[in-house]
C-alpha cells in the first residue's frame, strides 16, 4: 500500500521517494503547512501559540535547549535539537543544514521511526536509512515529564499534516486512535513497534493527568519528575551518527536509552494498522 502511494503521488516508488514520502508528513508536524496546495491549516509542533483542550501548550522548549529533558546516558540534559537551522532547511524538504547537528539527527530518526512502523518496502535499502534511535520511547522522554495536553497536542499535529495532504478524517482518526493507544497513556507493558527492537516501553504520556493503560505495569516505570530549566546554554551534540531520540518531540538520548524491559506481549500487526490508517487517502504524503 505504501508503495502504491508513493507512486501515486511521487511517481514512483523506490528508497528514495518513499523517504521523500516520510520527509513530508514529519516536516508538517514539525514546522506547519510549508507546501501548496494543502486542505487545511497545520500550527505545527513548535507553534509559539499552541492549544490543546483550552490549555497552552509550549513543546518548543524540549526542542531549544530550554530544559533540561533529554536522555543522555541517563541523565537529564539540556539538548539544543534546532542547532542545524531550524524551520529553513526543514521548508527545503530537509532534515538541517548539516549531518553533525542535534536537529539532523532528531529529524533523520523521526523519517526512519516511521518508515519502519509504516512497513515501507524499502526501509533500509540504499538511500532509506534504518532507525537506530533508542528503542523505548519512555527512556527517551521520560525525563521531559509529558503530560495529556503536550502528547494529545504532538498527536494532533500529526494529524492534521496527513489531512493536509487529503487523508480522510475517518482515516486521521484513526491513526490518532492508534497513537494514542500506544503513546498517549501511561504504565504501558511493553510493546512491539519497531520489529527488529522488540516490546519496549512505549508511554510517553506519563504524568498524572494522562489515562492509565490497559494492563498497566506502572512498577516497571520512574517516578515522574518535571524537568528543570537549563542553567547554562545547551552544548551538548550528540551528532548525525548518534542512536538519539526517534519519536515525536524531542528526547535523544547518546546511548540509545533505553532497551527498558522487554517483557510482555507485542502489539500485534502494529505495521500494518498503521499503514492501512496513515496511508488510506492518500497518507503517503503525509506516525
């Protein structure tokens, strides 16, 4: 199905124009609406003014260095991931301005993330690199304390980029549903997204506010602590190469943190919902 989007849209479908695909869709969510035509309005992830449910939403500050919420090694840090340019280059269909930036390396795991967990049939040949970020999204976030409103915001930007490019609203419900399923709760057993990592803890939504996951196994999870505010300037670079963050905001910890537990059950065919939600109407330009 990825394919067949891919060629519909691009023409053709190979390594490199489903990762034009995957490109698209993150640099939406990232930065808003930055190509034409498109059905609707995209505010974008780091919007200065962002909403959810009534309450103000800031995620840009796990993207600026702001706060000390990145998994470095296990310790929380203050990570700078615009250091490779920002908006520009990502309104260019790129990831930064150079391949030894924080924000290069956040952005290229993000493309990989989702090619992945979207089944598409070139992920990791030439030109489609593989996802080598960490493997639980809770070890890569957990130190950035999320709450409801924060991922259910992140969720909806991810959303609206796939409306943008035509996905029907029943399709972007329920590929919503299925992030928020697997993200958007806390105490989450372990579960299976990336295949070749196997079941990880997957809750990014960990604060008191978030719904409780079914089957919950809230021991395997830290305590939630709310990030401080950096006391000095972010210098950390973790680099193009580095196994950082993958998922949705921010987070990359250098060590890949998180293999976290591994046991309990998988969520099976996580792949395919996914490509029969997100690439349904046309997703494939469009988690």
């Amino acid at each position: 199905m990825f394919d067949y989007y891919t060629t519909a849209l691009l023409n053709t479908s190979n390594a490199t124009t489903q990762y034009t695909l995957l490109t698209l869709l993150v640099n939406t969510a990232v930065i808003g609406n930055y190509t034409q035509p498109n059905h609707n309005a995209v505010p974008g992830i780091l919007s200065a003014n962002a909403t959810f449910n009534g309450t103000k939403v800031n995620l840009a500050q796990y993207f600026t260095g702001a706060l000390a919420s990145t998994n470095v090694n296990g310790t929380a840090t203050a990570v700078n991931f615009l250091d490779g340019g920002g908006a520009a280059p990502l309104e260019k269909n790129m990831p930064a301005t150079n391949s030894s930036s924080n924000q290069y390396a956040l952005l290229t795991h993000l493309y990989s993330y989702f090619g992945a967990a979207l089944g598409c049939s070139n992920y990791s040949d030439m030109g489609f690199p593989a996802y080598s970020g960490g493997a639980s999204m809770y070890q890569v976030h957990k130190y950035m304390g999320l709450d409801v409103n924060e991922v259910g915001y992140f969720i909806t930007q991810v959303g609206l980029a796939a409306q943008s490019f035509g996905v029907t609203n029943a399709d972007v419900s329920a590929v919503g549903s299925l992030l928020e399923s697997l993200f958007d709760v806390k105490c989450a057993a372990a579960t299976t997204v990336i295949p070749a990592q196997g079941a990880q803890l997957q809750s990014i939504c960990i604060a008191d506010n978030c719904p409780t996951a079914p089957n919950a196994t809230c021991s395997a999870y830290a305590a939630v602590t709310s990030p401080a505010s950096a006391t000095a300037p972010a210098t950390v670079t973790l680099g193009g190469g580095s196994s950082a963050a993958a998922s949705t905001s921010t987070s990359a910890g250098g060590s890949g943190s998180g293999s976290g537990n591994t046991s309990g059950a998988g969520v099976a065919g996580v792949a395919g919902v996914l490509v029969a939600g997100v690439l349904a109407g046309l997703m494939a330009v469009a988690l």
